[in-house]
C-alpha cells in the first residue's frame, strides 16, 4: 500500500474537522491547567513551585518525547495511535481525580497525558499532511487553533465544573469528555490505495543480493537432487536392466552427497547472515554518525544557534503567565467579582487570534519573518515586564491579551526555520528546536513558582522571565543583523550540507 496524491480537499475536510477536535479536546485541559493549579495548591499545601511541575510537564512533556511520538505514528499509524492516546489521555485525567498527593499527578497528569497529548499532536500533523499539499499551510492553521479555542473554553469550564463538583468531580467529567478523541480518531481515514504499485523496498531489503544467495543454493540442491534422480531413473530405463547393487550404491553416493551440500550449505548460511548483519550495523553507525555530524553543521549556522538559545529562553520565561496568571491575579487581591472572564481564556482566545494573524503576515513576500518573530519576542518580555505594574483586572486583561497573541508566533516558527537551515534540514533541525522547547517549557513554571517561594512575590519572578525572553530576542537579533552577510560571503569555501542565512532566507 502506498500514498496516493494528496487530494486537497475531499475527505482531508473530515480530517481537519476531527483533527480540530482532537486538539480541542486533548489539550484543552492541559493549556487551562492555571484554574487547577490554584486547586492543588490548596488541596496539597505544597510550595508554588512544586505545584507548577505538574502543569510544565503535562505541557513540555510531549515536546521533549517528540521524536518517539514521531516513531510511533511512523510505524502504526495516525488512526491507531489517536485511538490509543485517547485513552491515555482519558484514563490520566480521570486517575487524577483519585490523586493523594501531587506526586502521584507528576505521573497521572504530567506524564501520562502529556505523553498523551504529543502522540495526538504528531497523529494530527502528521495525517493533514498527507491529505493536503497546496493548502497544507491553511490545514495546518486551522487545526491548530483548537488547542487554543481549547484553552478559552476550558478554562471557563473547569472553574464551573470546580464549583458544581468539586475539583474531583471536575477532573472525571473532563476525561468522559477526552473519550471523544476515540471517535475522532476513528474518522482518521489513511490515505492508501488498494490498487496502487507495490512500496520501494525498504533499506534493509535493498541490501546487495549476496547476503540472500544462500537461498539459491538451497533451490540448487533441491534441483540437482532431482536431475540425479531423473538421470539415473533414465540411465536404467535405457539399460533396461535392474541391478539391485548398483542401486544401493548409487542411493548411498547420491544421499552421501546430499548431506555434503546441505552441511556446507548451513555453514555458508550462518557466514552469510553473519555478513548481513554485521553490513546492517555498520549502515546503522553510518546513519548515527551522519545525524551527527549534520547536527554540527547545523550548530554552525550562528542564526540557528541563536533560534536555539532563543526558542529556550522564551518557553521558559513566556509560557508561565499561561499557567500562573490566575494566581498572580489572586496574589494582587483582585476581587473576583471583577472577572468578566477568566484570565486564562483571554490568552487562549488571543493566541488563536495571534497564530491567525501572524500567519497571514508571514506570506507577504516584503516581511522578514525573522525579524517578525525577533519582534514578537521583545514585545514579549515588555509585557512581562510590565506585570508586576498590574494591580487591577483590566491591566491584566490587557497584559494576558497581549502575551496570548505574541505567543501565536508559534504558527511563524516553522517558516523561521525554514528561512534558516533550508528546507532540506528542515525535519532535522525542527526536531532539535522541538525537544528544547519542550524543556523549556518544563522548567518555566517551577523557576517562577520557586522565586515566588523565596520571595513571597512574584515581581521577581517576572523580571526574570522578561529578562530571559528580552535576551533571547537580542541575541537572535543580533546574529540576524546584515553585517553577519560579509562573514557568510565565504559560503562557497563551507561544506555542501552548510547552510548561511543569507542564502536560506533570499525569498
């Protein structure tokens, strides 16, 4: 079975529609998890910054599993593993409800949904892709801004449930709700075709002939068994005399030599899978070394090591306001008679919005999207800046406005990397990034959590997240400066596989 033609349309429809809910549905409680977290902090009595592990892993842990999540949906397929995700982000949810303390939601609700939720993050990616080409950039965009209509309804829904129910009860019907992934999932058609040419072999069966020659020779013996066979019945019929003697002895060279060729055929057998493998594991250190020697080039692109101390620090002073901004509220003695609406909503909304508009942008031929996403991370750590000057609502509304639709840079990051390493690097690269965002992510929120256990405040700890995401931003904008070009100018004398950003990001 192979791949047909992606159809653009059609049933890849269907797709985005499920692949919208599936996102809507996994990450929706995880993204919203700042209603939860003021929860646990009462209910366990444990530090800010203990308590915020549970909410940075749920978030960073399917970044830094991406590449396993990338295997998995290579080797089964989106439709079994969405299936089996939706259970495990169903059961993790609902296992949290039963928690005795935030150990055990380390695992329930940190690990085993956040795992969850990256397996159904690669499946949907992964699935749109294949439906769509010329419009695989809407598809994309499209579904994912269900992780963020996700987060402004869940947001206001677990703080309903939380008062109906209790956070128990909160947590069970939010896992039902999860349970719904299995539907969508089962709608994730693969696009094969029954009637299509049979699949290029793979690289294990493109190995040389030789190591399958023993097969031959097993046919070979087969085959001069029965010419003996037939040579000697014919013989007889032409002597057309029986001689019992010569029989036996003729049967007794003929099995002699028989056992002969089958012994030396095992023996060349055993040299020849011997040969098999040892040629496979050294195609295999080949493919090792080569992944890392690629990482080195690309290390010395200065653009793309930029990107990558940048794409650290913003994840670990940017995503914790999507997490604590509900508690920087209650710390700042807001009446909660004020809220119009969650704070948590605000930035779910807004980053839809963000990833929709910053997308659009991207296209445009005059925009750098570089410098674009440079931009969006020095307005970034302004904001959080700006946080511990917020004493009312409205300011923080203003702020969590704000930072939810610079945090729509996401949907430009892809094209960032693309612009910098070449589209060839482009998997390579990615994954990297991927897995440090990822990190990123999971420590954020615990070091603001503990500069609020030190100093019972939190202006502290978002000066410290500005700072990171303001640094951040200056480097990458530093290292993107044209003066950097008449050092590139020597591209020529760099190694084929080197990418200079001058060159990746000529449009």
């Amino acid at each position: 079975m192979v791949f047909r033609k992606p159809p653009d349309g059609g049933w890849g429809w269907v797709i985005v529609v499920v692949s919208f809910f599936t996102q809507f549905l996994c990450y929706g409680s995880p993204l919203a998890v700042g209603v939860l977290y003021l929860e646990w902090l009462d209910a366990f009595g444990e530090g800010k910054g203990k308590t915020a592990w549970v909410g940075s892993l749920a978030n960073g842990i399917g970044l830094l599993a991406s590449p396993v999540c990338s295997i998995c949906v290579s080797s089964f397929g989106a439709r079994p593993v969405a299936i089996f995700s939706g259970f495990m982000v169903a059961g993790g949810l609902m296992m949290s409800s039963f928690a005795p303390n935030i150990y055990f939601l380390y695992v329930s609700y940190g690990i085993v949904v956040g795992l969850g939720c990256g397996l159904l993050y690669t499946a949907t990616v992964t699935i749109t892709c294949h439906y769509f080409d010329k419009r695989r950039g809407l598809a994309l965009g499209l579904i994912s801004t269900g992780s963020s209509v996700g987060l402004f309804i869940y947001a206001a829904l677990q703080r309903e449930l939380i008062d109906l129910y209790g956070l128990d009860g909160c947590l069970l019907i939010v896992g039902a709700l999860s349970l719904n992934i299995l539907a969508c999932g089962s709608l994730m058609r693969p696009l094969e075709s029954s009637d299509s040419p049979p699949p290029e072999k793979t690289c294990v069966d493109k190995v040389p002939d030789q190591y399958f020659v023993y097969h031959e020779k097993e046919k070979t013996v087969e085959e001069n068994i029965s010419i003996l066979e037939k040579g000697y019945v014919d013989e007889k019929c032409a002597n057309n005399m029986p001689d019992y003697k010569q029989d036996g002895i003729l049967n007794k060279n003929v099995l002699s030599s028989i056992n002969v060729n089958e012994k030396d055929t095992y023996k060349k057998k055993v040299v020849e899978q011997t040969n098999f493998c040892k040629q496979l594991a050294k195609r295999k250190w080949q493919l090792y070394l080569n992944y890392w020697e690629e990482t080195v080039v690309l290390f010395k692109n200065k653009v793309f090591s930029a990107l990558f101390v940048a794409i650290l620090l913003f994840d670990i002073g940017g995503f914790p306001p999507s997490l604590l901004m509900e508690d920087v509220a209650r710390s700042a003695n807001i009446n909660e008679d004020d809220y119009y609406m969650p704070l948590i909503s605000i930035i779910g909304i807004m980053t839809a919005v963000g990833k929709l508009t910053l997308g659009i942008l991207a296209d445009f031929k005059w925009v750098n999207t570089l410098y674009l996403y440079v931009t969006t991370l020095l307005m970034t750590g302004v904001a959080l800046f700006a946080i511990p000057f917020a004493k009312s609502y409205l300011t923080l509304a203003m702020l969590s406005g704000i930072l939810g639709f610079l945090t729509g840079n996401w949907s430009i990051f892809p094209y960032v990397t693309t612009k910098t390493v070449g589209i060839e690097k482009l998997t390579h690269a990615y994954g990297i990034l991927m897995f440090f965002a990822g990190l990123g992510n999971s420590l954020g929120p615990p070091i603001v959590g503990w500069f609020y256990d030190w100093t019972q405040e939190y202006d502290t700890a978002f000066y410290f997240s500005g700072f990171c995401v303001l640094l951040g931003g200056f480097l990458l904008l530093l290292a993107a400066l044209p003066c950097w070009n008449s050092c590139t100018n020597q591209s020529s004398k760099l190694p084929p596989n080197t990418y200079s950003y001058k060159v990746a990001s000529s449009a």
